[in-house]
C-alpha cells in the first residue's frame, strides 16, 4: 500500500471518527426545553421562595403572639428540629438518589411530601387552644411534620441538573430562575397591609385569622405551582439502574463526595461567603448609632436592591464569555475591593465627607448608599454562579465516577452551611462584646444611638471589613476548582459519549 493510500484512510478514519463524535455531541447541543417547562421550573422556585420567606418571616411570631407559645419552648422547639433535621437530611438524600421511577428520580417528589407540607404548615399556622406541655408538643410535631415534608419537596432542586444535558440551556434556566427570584418575596410583603386594613373594614376579622389565611393560601398557592411541575417537567440525564445504585455503598458515596475537588472549592467558598452576614447583623446598629437613625438603613435599602434587576442578565453574559469560574473569582475580589474602598473612605465611624455624620448628613448618607450599591453589585452574579459552578461539580463527579448523588452533595453541602451559620451567629454577638457595645435607651425604653468614638470606629470595622473578607475569600476559593479551559472541554466530551453509550445500550433517547 503506497502512502498516499495510507494518508487518504488515516483521513478518512479521522473524519470518521470526528463525525461519530460530532453525533455523540449533538446529544448535549440540542434544544430540548419548550416555554411550558421553563415556565413550569420558575413558577415552582416562584411559589417555593414565596412560601419559604412567608414561614421563615412569621411562623415565630405567630406562635407566640397568637398561639400563646412561650419564646423558651419556641427556643427548645428550634433546638430540637435542628438536631432531627441533620439526621433526616441524611436519610433524604439516599432515598432521594437511590428513587428509581417511570417518572424519573426527582419529579415524584414534587408531589409524594405533599400532604405532609400542607399538613404541617397548616398546623403551624392554627392556634390549637391548649397550653403547657401539650402545646408544645403540638407545634413540635407541627414542625417536624412539615420540615419532614420539605426534606423530600426539596428534591426539586435536583431538576436543575438534570432537566437538560444542554449546558448552555441550562446556564440559561439558572439565570431567568434567579431574575424571577427578585420577585420571591412580594407576596408575603403584602401582609402587613392586610393585617392593618382588615380588621378596620370588618371586626369580626382578627389579627390572628389574617395570618391563619395568608398561610393557608400560601400553602395552596405553591402546591398548585407543585403539581404543575410535576406534569410539566421532564428528566433527562441517563442515571445508573436502581441495581448499580445498589452496589455503590453509603460510604463509597460519600468518599466520592470528599474527594470532588470542584465541590470541595464550592463548599469552602460557602463556608466563607457566609460569614458576611457577621457584617450584616451590626446593619441595624449602624444604622443607628453611626447615622443617627434606623430609617437610614430603610432609605438604603430603596436603593441597594434596584441594580440586582440588571445584574442578573448581565451575570449570564459575563459566565458566557468568561466561564462560571472566573466569573465567581472576579465578582468576590470586586466585592473585597469595594467593600475596603468604603472601609477607607469613611474611616474611623462611616462619615465619608466629614469628621463625624452629622456634619453634612445627606451628603454622608447619599455616599454610603451609593458606595454600598457598588459593593452590593456582585451579589447576584454570585448567585448566578453558584448553581452554575455546582452543576458542573456534579457533572465531574459524573464523569470521573459514574455517579449524580445530588440529594447526598447538597446534604453535605448543608451541614457546611449549618457550621458556617452557628458560627456566624456567634460571631455576631460575640463582635458586638469585643468593641464593647453598650445599648443606650431613653426615659421612654426607646433606642438611643452611643456616641462613643471607639464603639462607632468598632461598628464601622465590623460593617465593611468582614464582608470585604467574605467577598475576597469565597472569590479566592476558587482558585481551587479545576473546571475550566482544557480539562473542561474534555469533561463535555467525554461526558458526551458516556451519556450517548448508555441510551444506547438502554435504547432510550432524551425527550
């Protein structure tokens, strides 16, 4: 054979080979979402961040102002379904990925915990006429019931990662998800307005039956968001049988886990990222000792909020041209350079123009707020990238496994979270001890602002540079996640023909 021969079949066994990957490819750039089902995904996340900020707003205040519960036996309820959580969370998981279904693994738990989420929230919501022991193990049972329940309806964040073998469709449905988000908690906004107007238009309407409403259509509202989901939504990510499962132990699970490196850079970047909020706990006591009054801190937030409406279409074009990874870097050092400018700038107690706030007040004012605005820009390109960056960590896992333990990642990624925010309550206190922040009140038991130099330079300290810190570390963590340039492109490919050898084995093919 001459060589010419030999040249033309090793071209053409390479075109062959170039095209048989072009069709195992074609698997993940097809198009597969219809408006229906994105719909369908949003208006879940809709009715789910509605109910979720209505509970978490008001279930205490419910309990004891109304209810009767006494703020110990709330205390020693929380206590409680925090340490049956960490244990249930566990068991959710592997039932949740080890579910097996002509539905698929995710979509049956938009409707199984249906009832006991309603149940419990409903009982959450009513005030059962008892006292003592009893009620306490009423509203004890009451929140386990419905903690219970969300455990498995909280499946649903799994469809993200599996509803698409797109990437870039995906990416997409992350993004409008987060954009509809802005507009998670308008709902339960409007409560206190019923609350006011009600009773004043009729008598008969109590205070307490305002909020056992609400509640009720809350619960109503996103269950119906539920359902629609479920017929509406579609699985399409191949998964190991229900008998392969079975062979991979708890353990080896959750070794796989430990030494996903991508996932560990995430979970760390959380870890830090949360310790922001130690500076968002002293916003109130900057507010009013610093400036004066606690309605600045209202007149800011008018203003800090509005960028986010553009910040999340302009997230999704910084990750497509630049990748989820570098994307999260830069929006972290952006957030610890802006957060030192303001740090800097107002130095030692957070007037920018001046010696102390009085002095030019407004022009204080309309400086932090602006200057906050700009710290605050990264904070929805964050949330962008997060579940961007997760999703692709699952995919490794995938790809260097075999294995989506999604509902076992995000248990892991939760007692993170959980560490992270008992440290974070305790450093919340515990800075406010070490500047030595007394509360000051006048003759009528209302809050006066301290005028001590050191404790207003502490609050200020406190305010800007552990956010900045926060921003910075959860930036720098990924340094740490490997998913980018060539060994991504490899993962897409490989990932590629793993998928397309399993439906065909399985003679399945993505809807």
């Amino acid at each position: 054979m001459s060589d010419t021969q030999v040249n033309t079949n090793a071209a053409a066994q390479a075109e062959a080979t170039g095209e048989e990957l072009l069709d195992k490819l074609a698997y993940t750039k097809k198009r597969y979402l219809t408006p229906k089902e994105i719909a369908a995904y949003v208006l879940v996340n809709f009715g789910q961040k509605n109910l979720s900020q209505f509970i978490t707003n008001n279930k205490q205040f419910f309990m004891t102002q109304f209810a009767g519960l006494s703020p110990k036996a709330y205390a020693n309820i929380n206590l409680f379904s925090t340490i049956y959580d960490a244990v249930d969370d566990t068991i959710s998981g592997l039932v949740i990925d080890r579910t097996r279904t002509r539905w698929g693994r995710v979509r049956p738990f938009f409707i199984i915990p249906l009832p006991l989420w309603i149940l419990g929230g409903f009982m959450l919501f009513t005030t059962p006429g008892i006292t003592g022991g009893t009620q306490t193990a009423y509203f004890a049972i009451a929140t386990i019931i419905y903690g219970l329940g969300m455990s498995y309806f909280n499946a649903w964040n799994l469809m993200i990662y599996n509803i698409t073998p797109n990437i870039n469709e995906r990416n997409n449905l992350i993004t409008t998800t987060k954009f509809f988000e802005l507009f998670g908690t308008w709902l339960p906004s409007f409560l206190p307005f019923f609350v006011d107007l009600l009773p004043k238009i009729n008598p008969s309407i109590t205070n307490a039956g305002v909020y056992k409403g609400f509640a009720y259509f809350m619960l109503v509202f996103s269950a119906s968001f539920a359902v629609f989901g479920f017929f509406n939504m579609r699985e399409r990510i191949p998964l190991q049988s229900r008998e392969e499962m079975n062979k991979t132990s708890v353990w080896g699970s959750m070794k796989n886990i430990i030494t996903n490196r991508p996932l560990l850079a995430i979970i760390l970047s959380d870890f830090f990222n949360n310790f922001k909020a130690v500076g968002g706990s002293t916003e109130s006591y900057f507010w009013l000792n610093n400036t004066g009054s606690l309605a600045n801190g209202g007149i800011c937030g008018l203003f800090t909020g509005i960028p986010n409406y553009v910040m999340v279409p302009f997230a999704a074009k910084l990750v497509k041209k630049f990748g989820a990874r570098t994307t999260a870097i830069a929006a972290g050092l952006f957030g610890l350079a802006a957060y030192m400018l303001l740090f800097v700038l107002g130095y030692p107690n957070g007037a920018i123009f001046s010696d102390n706030f009085e002095d030019g007040k407004i022009f204080n004012l309309i400086g932090v707020i602006a200057l906050l605005t700009v710290a605050g820009l990264p904070n929805k390109i964050i949330q962008v990238c997060n579940p961007i960056l997760t999703a692709d960590a699952l995919d490794y896992m995938e790809w260097k496994h075999g294995l989506r333990n999604e509902a076992l990642v995000t248990t892991v990624q939760g007692y993170f979270t959980k560490l992270a925010g008992a440290i974070t309550g305790w450093l919340s206190g515990m800075v406010l001890h070490w500047i030595h922040y007394v509360p000051l009140e006048d003759e009528a038991g209302n809050a006066i602002a301290n005028t001590d130099p050191e404790i207003l330079k502490g609050i200020w300290i406190v305010f800007c540079v552990l956010p900045a810190l926060a921003r910075g570390l959860y930036g720098l963590s990924f340094i740490l996640y490997p998913i980018h340039g060539e060994l991504q492109q490899r993962l897409i490919v490989e990932l590629a023909e793993k998928r397309a050898a399993v439906l065909a084995e399985t003679g399945k093919e993505a809807e």
